[in-house]
C-alpha cells in the first residue's frame, strides 16, 4: 500500500503553483497524448471488428456454410445425397445448385457474369438473397420459363429493370452449317437483389436450376448441394464429419476453407493496426519520462528536504510512480471514454462527415462495403486499458528512481 503521505504530495505536485506553469502544460499534453492514442486505438479495432462481422454475414449470406461437390465438378445423383444429408445431425437446410460462367447482354452493353441456378423454394433455407430483393421476388423463378433475377449493380451497368428482357451468352457452343456459334437463350428479369457488397451486386445473377441445367446442358446433373448448419463457427469440426460419413466420395467445403485467405488477411490487419496504433499510445505514455523528469529537476529541493526529515528512497519513488500513474490514469479513462462513444457512434458520425463535404471515403465500386461499420468488443477495451495503464507505471520508474537518488547534502548546500 502507498502512504498517505506519499499519495498526497504526488496528488500535489499534479497542479501547478507559479514557476511550475510549464511542467503541468507537459503534463496535460501527456495526458492528452495517452487519451488520443487510446481513443484511436479503440475506435480503429472497433471498426476492423465491424467489417470482419458485416463481411462474413454478407458473404455467408450469399455463400454456403458448407457444400458438397462431385469429384468431376458435378452431382449426378444429387436427390438421393439430400435425402440422406438431410438426416445427419447439425444440418439445418440442404439445397441444390447450378453455377457456370456466362456473358449477359443488353443493348449495347455486355457482362461477364457469375450464373447460379436454384430451386427458390429450397434456397431461402440455405441463403438470405429472398431477404435481400429491392424488387421483385425470388419466387417468381419458374421452371422453363427462363426468367432471371440480377444483382443491383449488374442491373445498373446493363440498363436492365424488371420486366426487360436480356441475353444470356453461355460457353456451350451449337454447331450449325453456319459454324461454331455460342447458345443465347433471352430471359426475363422478375427481380433485382441487392446485398450491400459490390461483388456479389455487380457480378451475379441467379436463375431457376431446371433452365440452368438446359442452358450448360447438365441433363439431370447439378454442381452441388448448398448446407446450412446450426452452428456457423463449428463448421469446419461439422463438415469433417460429413466427409467422413460420405466416404471420401465427394468434396466437402466449409465456409472457412472458401474465404480463408479473406478473412485470415483481415485478422492479420487487425494485429498490424493494434500494434502501430499502440506504438502512438506508447510514445504518449513515455512522454511521462519527460514529465517526470523535468518535475523531479524543479522539485529537488522538497526532495532533500523530505528526505532530511525522514523520508524513505522508496517513499520519494513512490511519489512520482503515482504522479505518473495520475497522470496515466487519466489519459486512460478519458481515452476509453472517448473511444467507446466514438466507437458506438462511428456509423452515425461518418455519413454525416460525408454529407458535410460532399465526399464518400467508402466508394461501393472500389471496397467490398460501401459503409463503416462498428463493433464493439468489450475484450478489446479491457486490454487497450490495461495495457495503455501499464505502459504509462513502466514510464515512471526511471524518473522515480532518479528521485529517491537525490543527495540532500548536495541540493541544500546551495539553498
């Protein structure tokens, strides 16, 4: 436990009484210095967390938690695996799917495209896309019909509203007396999707399984089964089962294998923010040294006269470990404070910046989210404390030391 005497003439030497003036400007930009670098540090890991939330539900909205494809790329007896894969523990949804790559034009516009077949009935136990229609319905999707839902930015670039029809340029090929010539099939848009992230937007459009199969003549062959599990995290344990009870037969995927790369780069981003971010909070906190230092030069005096009058070496570290400590102290909560309220409020703060200046610093054709989103983990702010407290004690104890140091004969010789 510190003295009392020593908690009070550190509480002391924090204000500042005549020629000390400049000392406690050092000491309130030290302050300052830790309670931005904290607040930074909290607002910026927030906003990392945000996206790595917003980016794995908007992409596990779109992508499978876990998916089951042949060895040759294709499932020819697809409706007796869903059966059985219906009935293993976990699996909450199964649905199956076409995908190939395509050319869609209309007019005088052309895109490459990303084509997934589906039956709608089934896809809304596997995907969110139903929830994601600004127009039109995913139900609308009928067996030979050919009707098409497109993303919003594909919609966009290609000029295409529901209702129109657009071209459908697929790989096969037909050969007539004319040639080798490409198989165009027209469909009708019934619907437009859109899920926030401009990949699956601008590259995707999705179309009824049945007229899939006839446009990259798959006969009664899928690409795959799309599964949905109870437990989103537990995927990659979960899926390892599934491939074990098949046999090795076919291909099992989770999720995280799809994305790993993806979101491994984000965690790493993250780690390599936290440390920049905590070298500023660090500087901050060694700005105490400086602090300290130049207190204990103008209060060498007291010092010699403490030390006359009984006062321990320890006893005079003890002043300026909690002079630092105030003063860490103080940065820290300000900062915390200051973090999490900018940390809660970022979403709101942001658009109202951009709106101000008339600028978008999130251009939805360049980042795969067009906003800023936020998520507080209260983990996260414990450690920035602590760790922003610590470093602010490991900056006193060289000033401290220097201290309980001074030789009172020395100091009073010339007083």
């Amino acid at each position: 436990m510190f003295k009392p005497l020593s908690l009070y003439i550190g509480l002391r030497y924090t204000g500042a009484k005549r020629r000390t003036q400049f000392i406690s400007f050092i000491t309130l930009t030290s302050v300052l210095g830790i309670a931005l670098g904290v607040t930074a540090l909290i607002t910026v890991l927030s906003v990392m967390n945000g996206f790595e939330a917003e980016l794995r539900q908007r992409i596990l909205g779109m992508t499978a938690h876990s998916t089951i494809t042949g060895r040759t790329g294709e499932l020819d007896n697809w409706q007796d695996l869903q059966a059985t894969i219906k009935d293993y523990p976990h699996i909450e949804g199964t649905a199956p799917f076409v995908k190939g790559q395509v050319m869609i034009n209309s007019g005088r516009r052309v895109s490459g495209s990303l084509l997934r077949g589906i039956i709608p009935s089934e896809e809304i136990a596997v995907s969110d896309v139903a929830d994601k229609m600004t127009t039109g319905e995913l139900s609308l999707l009928h067996a030979g019909k050919y009707q098409i839902v497109l993303g919003s930015e594909l919609a966009s670039y290609l000029g295409a509203s529901v209702g129109e029809k657009v071209t459908i340029i697929s790989p096969q090929v037909n050969s007539t007396p004319a040639g080798i010539i490409p198989r165009l099939r027209r469909f009708t848009v019934v619907g437009i999707f859109e899920v926030g992230m401009y990949e699956y937007d601008r590259n995707m459009a999705i179309i009824h399984i049945d007229d899939a199969k006839k446009l990259l003549r798959l006969e009664n062959k899928v690409s795959g089964l799309r599964l949905k599990l109870d437990d989103l995290f537990n995927a990659p344990q979960i899926t390892h089962q599934i491939a074990k009870k098949l046999y090795g037969r076919y291909f099992v995927r989770d999720w995280t294998q799809a994305h790993s790369n993806f979101f491994q780069a984000i965690r790493t981003e993250k780690r390599v923010m936290f440390i920049i971010l905590l070298l500023i909070v660090a500087v901050a906190a060694f700005n105490i040294v400086s602090t300290l230092v130049m207190v204990v030069t103008d209060k060498k005096a007291d010092i010699a006269i403490l030390k006359t009058q009984g006062l321990s070496p320890m006893a005079v570290m003890r002043i300026f470990i909690i002079l630092g400590g105030i003063i860490g102290l103080v940065g820290t909560l300000l900062g915390t404070v200051g973090g999490v309220l900018l940390a809660l409020n970022v979403e709101t703060i942001v658009p109202a910046i951009e709106e101000f200046f008339g600028v978008n610093f999130m251009a939805a054709d360049v980042y795969y989210i067009s906003s800023l989103p936020s998520k507080l983990v209260w983990m996260d702010v414990g450690v920035i404390a602590v760790v922003a407290f610590s470093l602010s004690l490991l900056a006193t104890l060289y000033p401290a030391w220097q201290a309980s140091k001074v030789n009172p004969a020395e100091v009073l010789r010339y007083e």
